[in-house]
C-alpha cells in the first residue's frame, strides 16, 4: 500500500524517537512561553504597571471607599485574564494529547498492517 503524504515516515535515532520529535515537555515550554508572552502584554493592558508604580508606600490602611475611583485596582479585568490564561492553557494540553494520539494510532496501524493482523 502506498504510505501517505500527509504523514511520512522519519528515521529514528536509536532511542526510537524521530530525530525531528521534541524532547518530552518541550512543547509544553513551548506553550508556556507564548502564554507568558501574551499574558504580559494583557497584564501592561490593564495597567497594573501603571498603578503600581507610582504610589508612595502607606503606613495604615485606607478603606477602599476614600480612595479615588481612578487609584482603584479593577478585578475583572484581571479575573478574566486569569481564566483565558488558564483555558489557553488547557487547550494547548489537549491539543498536545490529541496530536500524540494521532501519531499513536497511526503507528498501531502500521504496525497491524505489517504483522498481517485485521
């Protein structure tokens, strides 16, 4: 049978791995890194730089409603950012897992269909 384009065959090195394969969690680093990438550019976003970085330390505390509505560190914006961050996160996982499984049941079925078996 002819062997599909989509998928060709790679030599392996002697661990049994394709010399074209990444190393076990790199692509899990991978993902790691653009989320760190995207999430810094949501964080600049809100500005939480820019609150931060301007205000002087305080020796007590300040009810949050005598403080001026434009000092006030906003949770929803963050709160979202924290949940899009994580259900990237978990996508990208599953991606991995799947494209993995792809390349498991491909090889099952090569090697079903070199040992005879139906």
């Amino acid at each position: 049978m002819a062997e599909s384009r989509r998928y060709p065959r790679v030599d392996c090195g002697e661990d049994g791995r394709s010399k074209k394969q990444m190393k076990p969690g790199g692509l899990l680093l991978y993902a790691l890194a653009v989320l760190v990438v995207i999430g810094g550019g949501m964080w600049a976003e809100i500005g939480v730089t820019e609150v931060a970085a301007g205000q002087p330390a305080q020796d007590e505390f300040i009810p949050l409603d005598s403080v001026p509505p434009e000092d006030q560190l906003p949770a929803a914006p963050l709160l979202v950012a924290a949940y899009s961050l994580l259900w990237v996160a978990v996508l990208v996982y599953l991606w991995s897992i799947w494209r993995r499984m792809i390349t498991v049941e491909r090889d099952l079925s090569d090697l079903s269909r070199r040992t005879g078996d139906s």
